[in-house]
C-alpha cells in the first residue's frame, strides 16, 4: 500500500469509513446537541443532584479529550497530505483526502465548542445546586 493510499484509508476511517454522507451525519448530530442544549438541558439542570451534575461534569470532560485527540489527528492527516510533494511522474496527493480531512477537523471543532458550552452550564449550575442543598 502507496503513502497515499495508506493516508487515504486513514481519513475514510476518520470521516467515516467511505460513507459520503458522514460529514453531513455529524453536523446534523451537532445541530442536534445544540437543541438539546436549548430546549431540554436547562430543565435538566434544574432537576439534577449535584451529585448527577458531578458526574455530568466528568463525562463531559472525557469528551472533550476524546475530541481533542479527535481533532488533532485530523489535523495531522490535513498537514500530512499537505505535506505530500508528488515525485515527477506521480498523481498530486489525494486532494479529496484532504479536503475530507480538513472537513471533518471543522466538524469536530464544532463539535467540541458545544460540548465546552454544555459543560459551562453545567459548571455553573453545581455550584447552585450545592448551595440549595446545603
């Protein structure tokens, strides 16, 4: 297998296993978490322990690891297929790998800054909760 088809084998993994409509997949599932974080996070927030907030919080957190380790290995891939120079006589590096890439790095980061927004309203509701509690 060429450096070219091992990287293009690596982003169809990435963005979803060849599936065309991944990107499209993911962005809807964050237009999703952004209606849930609107329209049913605030209850929830109301009627949670701190307890159940705790735990919420540490979840959250391990997403937003799993993102950044998400994001940065698409970043890679978007520097390694930018970084590819086609010797004379080869075909140019995948340019759909790339864009795919750098496509799906958009995607996460979105996904990431919502994950940090639902976070911060759930750090913010603890403190609150705690106190009522107490």
């Amino acid at each position: 297998m060429s450096g070219s088809d091992y990287l293009e084998s690596t982003v169809a993994v990435k963005a979803g296993n060849g599936n065309k409509e991944w990107p499209q997949i993911v962005r809807l599932m964050n237009g999703v978490l952004i209606e849930w974080k609107a329209k049913i996070l605030p209850e929830f927030l109301q009627k949670s322990s701190s307890i159940q907030l705790s735990y919420l919080s540490v979840k959250l957190e391990e997403s937003l690891l799993k993102y950044d380790w998400l994001i940065k290995e698409t970043n890679d891939l978007v520097a390694d297929v930018a970084r590819q120079v086609p010797a004379p006589g080869q075909a140019a590096p995948a340019k759909k790998a790339f864009e795919d890439a750098l496509k799906m790095a958009h995607i996460w980061e979105e996904r990431k800054a919502i994950m940090i927004d639902i976070l911060a309203s759930v750090m913010q509701a603890a403190p609150q909760r705690a106190a009522m509690v107490g």
